[in-house]
C-alpha cells in the first residue's frame, strides 16, 4: 500500500520576474511503513517538498496523495491529524512561554482527546523524558530534550506519515545518533511511515530504505539503500555525492 505519493509536483515562489522555481516535476511513491529519503545539497529542494505537502508552501501544482486522498490546496484537521512533521531547530519550533505540558496538552486538545494527563505521560515515556520534564521550559532542556519534545508532539494525535526535516543537524553529534535511534524506535512500535530529509548521506543510509537524489530542484535518481552503501549510484550527480561523503 503507497502512503504518500508525488506526481509532477512543482513548487515556486514568488512572481513573475521574480519567481523562483524550487521544485520541479518532482515524482516519487513511499510506501506504507517505509523510510524513504530526500537527498542533495542545499537549497535542491528537498525541505521545499515537505513544506507542499504540510501546506506551508502554497504555490504549487501537481498532485500530492496521502493514503489514497488527494491533497487539496486548503489542509483540514483531518490532514494533520494523519500528518505531521518534526522541524530543524528544536529552539525555534517550541514556544519560550509554553511548558512541555502545555504544548503536548494544546496539541492533544486540538486533535480532540479527552484523556490528556495519560496521554502527556505515556508521549513522554515514549521519547524516553518521563514525567520530571513535564513541567519544563523550552530554556530549560538541552538541544537533544527539546528535539525529544517536539518529537512527542509530532506523535500526539496520532499521525501515520512523519515528516522528518533534518531531525538533528541542529544537535551536538553525540546527540544524533541518540534521536536518529529514538525515531527508528518509534517507527517500529507505532507502525509509521517517514519521508526524511538530509544532506547527511550517512544519515539516511542508517534510516532509510530508499532515497531520492534531488539537484537543482529536479529528483535525478530513485535508488534503494542498498546501492547507496555499495556505491552503485548511476547519475553522475548522485555519484558526485557518494564520492564526497567518503
């Protein structure tokens, strides 16, 4: 079963003389439960593909399906409840003001369930905090805690796709590869689906099952993990970035 399927998406910002266009005829399925990675260097587009999909880059054409519907330009609850995204910086995406309950208790709310206390609890369990950072501020957890926190908030109602936006190049390298190691976790036990984007090819290689190679906006190769770590890239671009990651 596909869970997430891209179809001639093309994505632009701007007008006229000034568009720019950031994605273009992107195409590319990701099955249910899969890890499948965005790759290429910065400014190829990559995070630009997840902002289409989540509705926070609203220019675009194409067709974007998630579980079989098809992705109007105006997202319904209903579509952030399915879907949800973890961002770069743990310091930007958590409110200064809000504790740790209040953010994972809004968004619980927001989504409708009632048994908030429990379910507070059991998401910080699930990130490995537990209870003693409930009531914590943002400026009171390191880089790795507030990642963890934004990642329990991703889970909160519930969402089948995670979308995974460079989930620790903003952390301390002893801290990676404890989140990279959380989320495979998390995606076994709640049956997730991930689409993650990385300029870290070594990174995806450990969290993925396939990947896509994107470069100047365009996707120039869809190739299985597997190929990645033997080296067997067939685009001169893709294997430009193998040959640099080495």
């Amino acid at each position: 079963m596909t869970m997430l399927s891209i179809e001639g998406l093309n994505v632009w910002f701007g007008r006229d003389r000034d568009r720019v266009d950031a994605v273009k005829g992107a195409s590319f399925d990701v099955k249910a439960g899969e890890s499948f990675g965005l790759v290429g260097e910065s400014g190829s587009g990559k995070s630009t593909i997840l902002r289409a999909i989540t509705g926070l880059a609203p220019t675009w054409s194409g067709r974007i399906t998630v579980d079989g519907r098809a992705i109007e330009k105006a997202r319904l609850r209903a579509f952030y409840k399915q879907v949800q995204m973890v961002f770069q910086d743990p310091y930007a995406s958590l409110h200064p003001r809000h504790s740790v309950d209040a953010v994972l208790g809004e968004t619980l709310q927001l989504h409708g369930f009632s048994d908030i206390d429990t379910r507070v609890v059991k998401l910080l369990d699930d990130v490995g905090l537990g209870q003693k950072f409930r009531f914590r501020y943002p400026h009171q957890l390191s880089g790795g805690q507030r990642q963890r926190v934004a990642i329990a908030r991703a889970l909160a109602p519930e969402p089948q796709l995670l979308l995974l936006d460079e989930p620790t190049s903003a952390l301390d390298v002893s801290v990676q590869a404890e989140i990279l190691n959380l989320l495979a976790d998390l995606r076994q036990e709640h049956g997730l689906t991930f689409l993650m984007v990385s300029h870290d090819l070594s990174v995806v290689g450990h969290m993925c099952d396939r990947l896509a190679v994107m470069k100047d906006g365009e996707i120039v190769e869809i190739m299985e993990v597997a190929a990645l770590r033997a080296m067997q890239a067939t685009h001169p671009y893709s294997q430009h970035l193998l040959q640099a990651s080495v």
